[in-house]
C-alpha cells in the first residue's frame, strides 16, 4: 500500500487539505493530530540556540593541524 503525507488543518468543523488531490470514494485516511503548542517548539528553538552559542562561543580554542591523528582522504571531495 502507498502511503503519502498531506498537510491539513482543522477550520473548527471539518479536516481540510492544504493541498489539492484526487481521491476515490472511500479512499481509506489515516489522521495524526500535532499539537499546535507554539511555546514547546520555541522552547526547543531557544534551547537549541543557546547550546550552538556555547559551542560556538568566542572562548572555544582554535584546533591546529597538528592534532589531528589521522588524515581523512575523503575530506574536501564533493
């Protein structure tokens, strides 16, 4: 069986599809309701952000060439 994921929402009456799409009569659905709650995803976005500044601070030392063990031949190859 081919599955496909469309975007929908709910108008407060029904589901509707955000994109357009052609379905038999009595094409079985499967529905996942996500949760709109705007403060977790800002929660992990801000939670993320703080730890690339950590990461990616001022203080964080520069590596030289030197310390590096062993030579990867695949680096720089697109």
């Amino acid at each position: 069986m081919e599955t496909i994921t469309l975007q929908a929402h709910f108008d407060g009456k029904q589901i509707l599809l955000d994109e357009p799409i052609q379905l038999e009569p009595g094409t079985k659905l499967l529905v996942t309701v996500v949760s709109s709650s705007e403060t977790e995803r800002e929660q992990w976005l801000s939670y993320s952000m703080q730890l690339l500044r950590q990461t990616y601070a001022d203080d964080e030392p520069e590596y030289s060439l030197s310390l590096i063990k062993e030579h990867n031949p695949e680096y720089g190859r697109g």
